[in-house]
C-alpha cells in the first residue's frame, strides 16, 4: 500500500533517496495524510535557500477541512521547492507520490534526522 522504496516519518511525511538535486531529498505526505486533509485548496511551503531543521514546521497544507503543519525529517537547506502546487495544490492529493511532492533538501552533512520508518512500519503506525 505505501512505496517500498521511501523511508516515513510518524508525522506522515514520506522520503525519497536521492532527490532530483544532487545530494538531496525530495519530501511529500503520504496517502493516507493526504485522505486525513481532504482536499488541499493552498500549500504553503519553505523557500529555497531556507535553512530547516529535522522535525520543524517548515510550511502549512491547507484544506477545505483543516491547516496542518508540515514537517522537515531532516536538518539541511532547502534546494527546491514544487512551484507547480501554487497553482494546483490538489496535486498532492491525486498524485502524493509523484507530481505532488513538496520540497527538497540538501542534507546538512552530519545533518540531524527524525526516526524514519520502512513501508512497513508506517503502515503498522496508521492500522493501529
């Protein structure tokens, strides 16, 4: 149900190795956070260029139900963001994994992270 090939956080943010930059992350919410949120209307998320620091708040998701925070899982500088959810913030809705990732960091070297969970693991921590 959830990518093997991501690493999760119990926030519901989700990881990916490497990102598009060299050596960076790309992070985004998971399904099952996007399903919680309902349908996201504004996404409001770091700059590039911003230091961030693992378990922060680095941004807001907005929907038509709730604002939540948005977490960074590691500690580095932000090196992208998804410009595209300015104008289509329900692509984190339809495409979580894919088109509506968030941002990317470069990983402070020796940088703190928060405890990343396997597919599995995750998928223990929503059931439950």
């Amino acid at each position: 149900m959830y990518p093997d090939d991501l690493k999760y956080t119990a926030e519901h943010e989700w990881v990916r190795t490497p990102g598009e930059a060299a050596g960076s992350v790309r992070i985004g919410i998971t399904d099952y956070a996007q399903d919680a949120l309902g349908d996201i209307v504004y996404v409001q998320l770091p700059d590039v260029g911003a230091s961030v620091t693992a378990g922060g708040t680095v941004g807001e998701l907005e929907s038509t139900k709730s604002v939540s925070d948005v977490y960074s899982p590691v500690s580095g500088e932000v090196v992208a963001r998804n410009e595209s959810l300015d104008a289509t913030p329900e692509l984190v809705n339809t495409d979580p994994y894919g088109a509506g990732w968030l941002f990317e960091v470069a990983v402070a070297e020796g940088g703190d992270t928060v405890e990343l969970l396997d597919a599995a693991a995750y998928e223990q921590l929503v059931s439950s």
